[in-house]
C-alpha cells in the first residue's frame, strides 16, 4: 500500500491529500522569472521545488502537464502598482532592446535550469517534460479575458484599468491580508477605490511611448503583471486545476490577485470551496537567506549560479542543498554549507560509482535474497518520505541506506538508486566523480601550500578525524586541487 500523496496547501494552512480534479492527471502551474536580470541562487530554489513536485506526480503515476511562465512584460519594480517597468528600466540602462535583454536573461535562465537537472525545454516531447510559456505570446488573450471581467469588476483611471477587490468574496485569504496591517503594504495609486485594487491594464503616459506596448480598449499600453498567470494558467490547464506554485514571497500579493481574477473570470464565489480560486492546492516555497545581501539583483556582484561554478561548486551541490532542507523552511546559504551539500553529493556518486563497478562483474540472474526486502523497503520509505508534502531531507536518508545494505546485488540496489533519483533529480545515473570537481576560476594556489594542505590532511587521517580531513581535501578542491589517495604512479595531487 502507497502512503497518500499529502501537500501543504497554503489556501488552507493545511495538509491536503492529492486528489486529482481529472483522473490520473496532474496540471500544475508555476509562476516563472521576469527575465530583466540574471536570477538569483534564491530563484533557482523556487524552480528546484516545482520540479521535485512535478517529478514526484510523475513517480506516482499521473499524466503530468506542467506549465512555467516567462513573464517578458508587466513586472513592476513593485510588486504594487508602484515603481517602472523592470524589462523596461533594465532595457533604459543598458540602452538595449526589451526583446534583446529578455532573449538574453531567458537564455541565462535556461542555462540554470540545465545546470540544476530541472526538467526542461530541452527535452520538451518527453511526456513529463515542463511546458514553458512566453508572457508576451498570450498578451491577445490577456485583453480578451480583461474585457471579459471589465464591466463587473474593474474600474478605469487615467493610469489605467483597475480591479476592484470588493467585488469578489474573501479577497486576500491566502495572504491572510484583510488586516490594515496586510493592505497597509501595498502603496496606493491616486484615485483607487481599495488600497489593493490592482492594475489589470496600465495605460502609456500621454507624450511617452513604450518599447513594450499594445492597443487595448482601455488605450496603449502594457497588461499588468497578475493578469498573465490567470490566462496562461486558464488556457493551458484549464480551470479550476490541481496545483499553483510559487515563492512565498507570491502569497502576499500576485496571488491573490491571480485568485480575485480567476474568481472574477469563472463567476465563482467564496475561497471556501478553494476550487472557487482556479486551483485545488496553492504551494509555496521559502525563502533561500543570505545575511549579507548578496542575494539583491540591484546589489553589483550577486549570488548566482554562475558564481557557485566559477568558485568551484558543481551546480548539483546547490540542488543537494536544496533538498536537504524541507522546501517549507527557510534556508539560509553559506559557503561551508555548499561544501557539506558538495561532499555528500560526493559520497553518494563515489558510492553509485562502487555499485556500477560491481554490478558489471555480478552473474546477471540471481536468487531473490532477504537483502532484496530490505532494499524494497527503503524504498518505500523514500516514498513515504515524499509522499509527506515532499520530505526531501528524509528521503535523501533513504537513497543514502540503499547504497550500504549488504548481501544484496548492485544491480538491484542501483536500481532502486535510479527510481529514488528519478524524483530527487541529481543525475546520478550520469554524475562521475571527476564531474564533481570543478577547477576554480582563475585557480593560482602554490605548491608549498598544497603540500602544506597535505602534511595537515595526513596528520588528520593518523588521528582518524576523516571529517577534518575531508574538509582539507575540500579547501584543496575549491582550489583546484585533485587529491589521489592511492593512486598507483604515487602522485599525491594535480591541479585539474
Ligand atoms: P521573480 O523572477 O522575481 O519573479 O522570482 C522568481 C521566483 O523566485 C518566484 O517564485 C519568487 O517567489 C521566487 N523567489 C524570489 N526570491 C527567492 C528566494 N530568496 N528564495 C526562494 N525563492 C525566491
Ligand atoms: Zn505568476
């Protein structure tokens, strides 16, 4: 027996089991990044998430449609109806086109997305493969469904068209927002009706022209940033459908924006029934943390992925990262918990590597052995583990315990390693050791301190502190120095 498939579902502030709306299909939506910048290793989390999600639906069997947008229009530098137009203040700065900026920060993207084995358009024609959306492809159909609410919802200003929160039920409940506190944060525009109406349509100043914009019956100018996820979400998956994701960040404002809209659009009533919102289950990923702020895009040098390569860290370690935490809990990054995610991820390959190596030299039929049990029922703890709103840290315990049960064959236990990876996603089917170690940007160490490394690492492995002594190989690693334990010529180290 499968334990229940139970997600958190934000709406509620509840556990809930997965009960598809279409039989054994699963629709989800994913807010995806404005492409005005690189993203961030923070973004990144929220992408890691949805695809661990999105394979954890495919693992159970259901015929998954997975939509992610590429918002290219609309996102203001506040999430309010504050602030400019962030496509077209970063086009302003680098005196680029909006079209040139968005090809490149999408290709940027993509590039993370690879990077970090999220299933992606590369492999789009896969059945469980993400469907990517482009923003300014459905602006059409964003009108459309403006005129659609228009009349009975929306209200127009000389700024623009505006939606009118009072006219739909329970406006805000997943933010839990109706305290002044709530409204408080979002700024106001002149003449708006409620502090959190919302632009549905934002007009072209008189004398301005964008580089983005669209006639409309509500004059030139661009959609607002709310209105592309309720369409795209609409016409790709159908209302209602089974799951919204997104930052957490998103709960406070973009999404219930997204629900008024959805409410407005299907005439549905009160968030009671949360299939009234356009979608079963909202869920929310936390916040990766760093404490000094590295994280701002508007901060010069920020933490990207790029960065983790360049310094030395495989891309996968940040995956490993992210699983190691529940993806409800804050993170909070540091280099030395980078390293740790490194050195597991590390162990778990070396380990793979051993069970291909030994599998090749097994006769291939053999008995079934009681080895073979314990084998199956790691796994179906690792299930148990996702099954429980997707408890990645657990389940990781769980691929780690199949690699060291004894007496049972390697074929079989790097068969259960494959299913496991099948939905924590770290590649280890294909990972080698050697892809782990990364040589650093501009690596310059000298040989004295290397050999210096080594006498310390040496003194360490006598005492049997192999936790310092790993750490030494890692400092050495991060410097692009490979360390050959054993190794026949008798060459301690190289530079990679
Ligand atoms: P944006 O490109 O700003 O629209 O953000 C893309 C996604 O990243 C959204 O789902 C955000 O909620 C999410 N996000 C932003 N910052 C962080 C962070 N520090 N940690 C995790 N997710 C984040
Ligand atoms: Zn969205």
């Amino acid at each position: 027996m499968t334990a229940p498939l139970r997600l958190f579902n934000s709406l509620t502030r509840e556990l809930e089991t997965f009960e598809p709306i279409h039989e054994d299909e699963a629709r989800v939506y994913t807010c995806g990044p404005t492409v005005y910048n690189y993203p961030h290793i923070g973004n990144m989390r929220a992408y890691v998430f949805a695809d661990v999600l999105g394979r954890m639906l495919s693992w159970r069997r259901y015929k998954l449609t997975h939509v992610i947008n590429i918002t290219d229009v609309g996102h203001l530098t506040d999430d309010a109806d504050a602030g400019e137009d962030k496509m077209e203040k970063m086009a302003a700065e680098k005196a680029q086109s909006i079209w040139d900026i968005a090809k490149h920060y999408t290709e940027a993207y993509w590039a993370d997305v690879k990077a970090l084995n999220i299933r992606g358009p590369m492999k789009q024609g896969e059945p469980e493969a993400a469907h990517w959306s482009i923003a300014t492809d459905y602006v059409p159909a964003m009108i459309e469904f403006a005129k659609s609410i228009a009349d009975k919802h929306c209200y127009e200003l000389d700024s623009g068209l505006y939606f009118d929160v009072s006219t739909v039920a329970d406006y805000g409940r997943l933010a839990r927002a109706q305290t002044e506190e709530g409204e408080g944060r979002i700024e106001a525009v002149e003449g708006k009706r409620n502090a959190a109406d919302f632009a549905i349509w934002r007009k072209t100043p008189p004398g301005e022209t964008r580089q983005m914009e669209w006639d409309s019956p509500w004059g030139r100018g661009a959609p607002g940033w709310h209105l592309e996820c309720s369409v795209m979400s609409g016409q790709l998956l159908g209302f209602p459908f089974d799951i919204h994701t997104g930052g957490i960040d998103h709960r406070e404002i973009h999404h219930p924006n997204e629900i008024a809209q959805n409410q407005a659009f299907c005439c549905t009533n009160g968030l009671d029934d949360p299939l009234n919102s356009g979608a079963k289950l909202w869920m929310h990923n936390n916040f990766l943390v760093e404490r000094s702020g590295k994280m701002s895009k508007s901060a010069g040098e920020f933490l990207r992925l790029q960065l983790l390569i360049d310094k030395g860290y495989h891309p996968l370690a940040y995956r490993m990262m992210c699983l190691q935490a529940h993806y409800r809990s804050e993170l909070e990054f540091s280099w030395d918990g980078l390293g740790a995610a490194l050195t597991r991820l590390k162990r778990i390959v070396m380990a793979v590597e051993r069970l291909k190596e030994t599998a090749k030299a097994e006769p291939e039929e053999q008995p079934y052995s009681p080895p073979e049990g314990v084998a199956v029922q790691a796994l179906k703890d690792f299930d148990a583990a996702m099954a429980d709103d997707l408890n990645t840290p657990v389940a990781l315990t769980k691929l780690e315990e199949v690699t060291t049960i004894k007496k049972c064959p390697a074929a079989v236990k790097l068969g259960f390693v494959e299913q496991m990876d099948s939905v924590l996603g770290l590649n280890l089917a294909g990972l080698t050791r050697a892809d782990l170690r990364l040589r650093p940007k501009g690596a310059t160490i000298g040989e004295a301190e290397i050999e210096d490394a080594l006498v310390r690492r040496k003194a360490a492995r006598a005492e049997k502190d192999f936790a310092r002594s790993d750490a030494i190989r890692d400092e050495l690693s991060a410097q692009g120095v490979e360390v050959m334990d054993g190794d026949p010529l008798g060459w301690e180290w190289k530079l990679s």
